[in-house]
C-alpha cells in the first residue's frame, strides 16, 4: 500500500443518501418524496423495489454509527431528506425530522467524525412536484428557503453543505430518459431543471453567506472523460458533443458563467437575465463522483469499449485512468476550488460466505482509483478526501436492491450488516496514512 499514501490533513470518508438508507418514509411526520411516488409504481424499479425499509437507518443510526466510527474514516458524507424536515417542501417545519438530523449531527461528532451534508439527493418533495417540480421556476425559492433553514440549524456543526448531488442525474435520468423520478421523458424539460437546478444552488449560497453562515459551500458533480472509440472525424465529434453534455453543461455555468457553447448543442430556454452570474457564486470546493468514463461510438452496432480493468454489477467499464485524465482536464480548463472525490465505487455480485464477503475486485477498484487520485495530486490538482460510495449496500434507485455497492454487506431480510474485505481493506489503509 506505501503507493498509496497521501498527505496528512487527507480526509478519508463514506457517503450514503437519505433515500437509500433511512426507510421510516411515513414516520414522524415525513411526507412522501418523488421517488416514494416513483418506486411504488409498477415496473419502474427492479423487483418492484422500493425504500420504503431500505437500511432501517432511521432507527439504526446510532449502531451505523459506531459502525462508520470502526472504519477510522474522518468523515462522513450523507443527505438531508427534505420532505422529513418540510415535509410540504414549503410552509411548515417538522421539529421531528429536524432533531433526527441533530442528532445525527451531533452524534458523529461525538465519534469524532466530520459531518459533511449535501441538501438535495433527489428525494423532493412530491408536493413540490405537484407544482411543477424543478421545471418551475418557484422551486428554485422553495430549496432556497429550505437550503438556508439547514444551514442556519446545522451551520456551527456541519463540516460542509453541498447543495445539489448530481444534478444531470435529476435533469436527464429524471427529466429526459424517465429512469429516475418524477420519470418524465421531455428534453425540453430537462434542461430547464438543469437550469433550475444551478440557480437554485447559486442562490441557496448567496442566501447562506449574506446570513453568515462560514460553512463551506460547493456542489457534488458525476462527471467523466469521454473517449472517442476510434480516430474517426464521427466519433471524435460525438466524444465532443457528450463531454460537453455530461460534463460542461454543468461546470461551465459553474466555474465560468457561462454554458457551452456550440452550433449542435441546445439552448437553454428557461435563462433569464442574471442567471448566469448568480450561478457562478464562488465555491469553498466542488465535488466530483466518477465512476466510468463515456465512450463514444457512431457505428452501428458500437465498437465495444476494451473493458481491461473489468466492469461492475452495474456493468460500467473500470476505468480508474479516467479518473487522472477527468481531473487533470477539469484543471486545465478551469479554475478550480479544492476538490472532494465525493463518491467512487463499484457494484459487485457480494455474498456473504462463513460470516466474509471476500469482495477482491472492489479491494482491486479502490486501489487503482485511489493511485488514478493520486497521480492527479501529483500533477497539479488540488485533491483534499475522498469518499467511498457506499458505507452499505443500499437502495440503488431504479435498480433496487439487487446492485450492492457497499463496504458493508446488508441482509435486508435481517438488517444484519457484515463488513466486507473491502472494509477491513480501507480501515487499513488509513491506519497507516501520516496523521495530521
Ligand atoms: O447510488 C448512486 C448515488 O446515489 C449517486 N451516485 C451514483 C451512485 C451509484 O449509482
């Protein structure tokens, strides 16, 4: 592992979201959310999935807890369900849903764990869908109201907020393809939630810092390099045309104010006078979930991508070089905050045998994405943690239960958690990293 030391004010973390884990969707005053809409529809999930239980996490936090605690990790990053503390999304609060996030709050710090919140992870309130949801321009007030509340409640303990996870997950798996909730399939409509989106988190900062609060604030982006999948003038431009998609659709409004662009690449018609530079509030960081690269083919059928490192559950290519050749272009072409590697992982077909999960290719897939990090700190790029994704196997959306990206195995017949090697790996691992 000595390849794999990294400086010492490093911060070592797992992420969850609310959705996922917590379950209790009808418990002290939580409302329903899109997704509780979405998954109890027929056919829209796996095995009709739903999170309805997921982990149990709202009754077992305090043993997930100590569990996280056993990792040795610095930090932890999860989300606030906002229909748990507005259940309406606008209106009143819910002093039960408020004091579950104190407590969690304030039990991580008792572990000596830092708290790092993101606001929004796609559990929208369904009464705010009922009005448009993201593709009205009022909701973009509504999360403002909600992302100021939250700082002002957990501000002088959290470690960071970020507003928005993933936001092209909400526009186009949402919005444009249908996969994810609300499951609307109009192109129109998804980058006018994109547009929302951004807005929403420039003004939540603005909002945030005029009543000073000093958390740091940024963003959480899915982002990947695309690779043409040969020489071809065809494949080039499409490699072009999906990075600029994928990628700087989201951080060019970010980091310079502007969205890209390009004759073949759309318009945004919900910007409106302003917009943009409300968007591009400074950030304290920007994080960035990678899992895969693009890789782009005209021809038909596709050149299939080389697969050399192996591909997970989900049946995304490992392609930890990705990671290096996406942070070194994010630097190259702008300037940039500190980085967080807010999720990385991999999904695997995990079984516990004898009372072990002996889960090698995740060992194999944090190990190289882990040296991918480091060779872009190397050249340049300002890397501060890393979070793996997930703490557990959980509810992973449209795909249920059946995909298990965790550090910990979870029979969700039993709720019994059992950590897997890549646990006892990554504990490792940061026991002998320099200390602070
Ligand atoms: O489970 C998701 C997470 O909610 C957001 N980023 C990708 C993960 C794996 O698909």
């Amino acid at each position: 592992m000595q390849d794999l030391i990294f400086p010492p004010s490093f911060q070592w973390g797992v992420a969850t979201s609310s959705y996922q884990i917590e379950g209790a969707v009808s418990e002290d005053g939580r409302a329903p959310s899109i997704w509780d809409t979405f998954s109890h529809q027929p056919g829209k999930v796996d095995n009709d999935d739903t999170g309805d239980v997921a982990c149990d996490h709202y009754h077992r936090w305090q043993s997930d807890l100590d569990m996280i605690k056993g990792l040795g990790v610095d930090a932890y990053r999860f989300s606030i369900a906002w229909p748990r503390v507005q259940p309406l999304g606008s209106g009143a609060w819910n002093p039960l849903g408020l004091g579950f996030y104190d407590r969690l709050v304030d039990g991580l710090l008792e572990r000596g764990i830092a708290p790092h919140v993101t606001l929004y992870h796609w559990d929208l309130p369904q009464a705010l869908q009922d009005k448009g949801g993201w593709a009205a321009r009022d909701t973009v007030q509504r999360f403002v109201d909600y992302a100021l509340a939250m700082a002002e409640r957990l501000g002088d303990r959290a470690a960071s907020f970020a507003t928005h996870n993933e936001p092209w997950v909400t526009s186009v798996l949402g919005n444009q393809t249908g996969l994810f909730a609300p499951g609307l399939k109009d192109p129109v409509i998804a980058r006018r939630v994109a547009h929302h989106l951004l807005l929403s988190h420039g003004m939540a900062l603005q909002a945030i810092r005029a009543a000073g609060v000093k958390t740091p604030l940024g963003i959480v982006l899915n982002q990947s390099p695309a690779t043409p999948a040969t020489s071809s003038a065809e494949d080039i431009a499409l490699a072009a045309r999906e990075y600029a998609l994928f990628v700087r659709w989201f951080a060019e409004p970010l980091l310079l104010g502007r969205y890209p662009e390009a004759p073949d690449l759309p318009i945004c018609e919900a910007l409106q006078p302003g917009d943009l530079e409300t968007i591009a509030q400074p950030l304290d960081f920007l994080g960035i979930n990678y899992y895969t690269r693009i890789w782009s083919s005209t021809s038909n059928p596709p050149v299939p991508a080389p697969h050399a490192c192996g591909t997970s559950d989900m049946g995304w290519e490992n392609y930890p070089e990705g990671l290096t050749e996406l942070l070194c272009g994010l630097k190259r072409d702008y300037p940039l905050p500190p980085i967080f590697i807010t999720e990385n992982g991999m999904a695997n077909r995990d079984v516990v045998i004898d009372g072990k999960v002996d889960d090698q290719p995740r060992i194999e897939y944090m190990r190289t994405h882990l040296q991918a990090v480091k060779a872009a700190m190397n050249a340049g790029v300002d890397v501060r943690g890393f979070f793996y994704w997930s703490l557990m196997d959980n509810f992973e959306w449209s795909s249920g239960y059946a995909k298990r990206f965790g550090l910990f195995h979870v029979d969700y017949k039993t709720q019994v958690r059992t950590p897997k090697e890549s646990a006892h790996w990554y504990r490792r691992l940061i026991e002998q990293q320099p200390s602070a």
